[in-house]
C-alpha cells in the first residue's frame, strides 16, 4: 500500500510541475523564422511541447520548471536571433487549450 501511494504521488508531482509559457515572440517574419525559434526551444533540457505561430507571433511552450525556466526559454528565444517576452504562465500542460493564441 505505501509503494502505490507512494507512486500516486510521484506521478501527482511530475505533472503538477509542467507549466505552459505563452511568449511573444518578435522579429518572425517567414516560416523558416518559426522553425527555427521551435527548434531552439525544443533543444532546451525540460520542454516538453512547443507550439510556434507565425501568423499571432506567439510560442507556446510546455515546460517542466525543475528542468529549466522561462529565462532559459527567453535565452533560446535569443541565440537564434529573435526577442522574447513573456505574456502569461499556466500552472500545468495547457497545450492543448491554448490553440486560441
């Protein structure tokens, strides 16, 4: 019984610790552009998922924040050339519910 609760709360504490980083991101002009913001967000160690729209300028990232943080994700934003602004953080994987931005 202790191991099964055990394992319940692990799980409980993996997802409780994704969170979702809606960023502004300047400077794209042409798809090349979001392929390579989305790459750079891809390779950075805790992300999980990234959304990158041309048409809104938005990214939308899934991150786990014992893995990394928005200042590393603003930092990848960055090394391809392009400005980051954070607009909002979701507590938990919200991907899915964000296909509005």
């Amino acid at each position: 019984m202790k191991k099964l609760l055990a394992i319940v709360l692990f799980a409980f504490s993996i997802s409780y610790a994704l969170e979702t980083a809606i960023i502004e991101v300047d400077g794209m002009t042409c798809p090349l552009c979001t392929t390579a913001v989305k790459h750079s967000l891809k390779m950075t160690p805790g992300v999980k998922k990234v959304k990158v729209r041309l048409n809104t300028k938005l990214a939308t990232v899934v991150f786990d924040e014992n893995k990394t943080s928005v200042k590393k994700l603003l930092h990848a934003i960055e090394v391809v050339g392009y400005k980051g602004k954070l607009l909002k953080i979701l507590k938990g994987d919200k991907y899915e519910s964000t296909n509005s931005f």
